[in-house]
C-alpha cells in the first residue's frame, strides 16, 4: 500500500508540474512560430524592395518598371493581397540623370500577414524596407 501511495504523489506532482510548464511551453513554441513567419516575411519585403530598385537604377527603366517588378515579386511571395503599400522617390524616375539616387520603399500592415495573431508577442505594426541606389549611365 504504501508504494501505491507513493506513486500516486509522484503522479499528482507531475500533473501539477506540467499543468505549470505547458502554458510557458506553448507560448515559447507559438512565439518562435511567429518570430520565424516575421522574419521571413521581412525578408521577402526587403528583396521586393532590392529588386524594385535593381530596375529602377536601370538607366532606361520607368516607374511603372519598378512598381510592376515589385508587384511580381510580393504576388510570388504570396504577400499580393497583403495590403502592402510601395513608394518610389522621385515619383518619376526617368527624370533622373546617372549618378542621382531613387529610393524605393516597400510596407506591409503586419496584422495582414500574421501567423498567429497572439496579444502576448510584441510585433511591429508596419514591416518597412527601403533602398536607396544610384542611376546607371547609358
């Protein structure tokens, strides 16, 4: 009798143990989860924003280039109906000589992407990328 004593403590001890542990448990593995999915996604923001100013620097590239360049590359990383937002400074960019900078900024609402959704992870509200390069010469 008394080692079923026994074992029944170290039963109600481990229930009670993990009924403390699962909680933080689950939190850590669904804050790696969507720590990964925002870093992917900012990833994929900062390489539609390099590729938009790729085209962009190219010396007979327009605007129209840059925002459809940009376009193909958010669709491909199924982020097309993200709500994402792009700015290209000058607004016209074949008013550019060789040698002057465009810009190109890429944003994203992140509650528009999240995997999760949890209030218990601090995330930011925008992913943001910009890139500045010069214009090429003929």
């Amino acid at each position: 009798m008394a080692g079923m004593k026994h074992n029944s403590r170290r039963r109600a001890a481990a229930t009670v143990e993990m009924a403390l542990i699962l909680p933080l448990l689950m939190i850590l593995t669904l804050g790696l989860i969507e720590y990964g999915w925002l870093f992917l996604n900012a990833h994929r923001v900062t390489n539609a924003a390099r590729q938009g100013a790729r085209v962009g620097a190219r010396p007979d590239s327009t605007t129209a280039d840059v925002l459809t360049t940009v376009d193909t590359i958010m669709h491909q990383a199924d982020l097309g109906s993200s709500g994402y937002q792009v700015a290209v400074t000058p607004s016209d960019i074949t008013t550019l000589q060789p040698g002057e900078q465009l810009t190109v900024e890429v944003s994203v609402p992140y509650a528009n992407i999240e995997l999760v959704g949890t209030t218990l992870l601090p995330v930011p509200a925008t992913l943001r990328s910009s890139l500045t390069m010069a214009r090429e010469g003929p």
